[in-house]
C-alpha cells in the first residue's frame, strides 16, 4: 500500500486515513505532547457556572418535540435553551 493511499473504509469527518496520517500522527505521540497546552485548548463544552452542570434526561412525545423544535427554530435557540427558560420562568 502505498503511504499516501487511504486505508480501506476508515475516515475521519468523512476524510479518508492514509498510511501517510497515521505515521505523522506516530511520530508525534512519539515526540511527546505538552500536557499544559493541550489542557488550554479549551477541549469540551463551555461551563455554565462555578459548578459542573447535571444532565437531566426528559421525555416527550413526538407532538411535543416538534412543537419545541418549531419555536426553537422561530427564536434562533436550542432545545436546551428553550427548556431552561421554562423552568426559570416556572420556578420564578
């Protein structure tokens, strides 16, 4: 195979994995990563406060949701957003 040939079946974000990839990304495990860089890249989803948020699962019917998405899709906001405003607005 030659190393700039994709490897059967396997991609990244639709983008195929060559030999080439995998050796570059070899090399650089081998080198060594900066643990304190890696930590700054802001991996993951922003916090929404001082603590760590809990996920709470809910379900709906299949009305509910499509009524949720359609107002979700009116107001330029996600679900999740929308449900938090009702609570707020509910426990206020």
């Amino acid at each position: 195979m030659n190393s700039g040939e994709a490897i059967d079946g396997e991609a990244i974000d639709g983008a195929p994995v060559t030999e080439a990839q995998i050796e570059a990304w070899a090399a650089e495990a081998a080198s060594g990563y900066d643990v304190d860089a890696l930590k700054r890249r802001g991996r993951g989803r922003p916090g929404r406060g001082a603590e760590p948020a809990q996920v709470v699962a809910l379900r709906l019917t299949a009305d509910e949701l499509a009524a949720l998405d359609a107002r979700a899709a009116r107001e330029h906001k996600s679900r999740s957003d929308l449900i938090r405003e009702a609570i707020a607005a509910y426990a206020a």
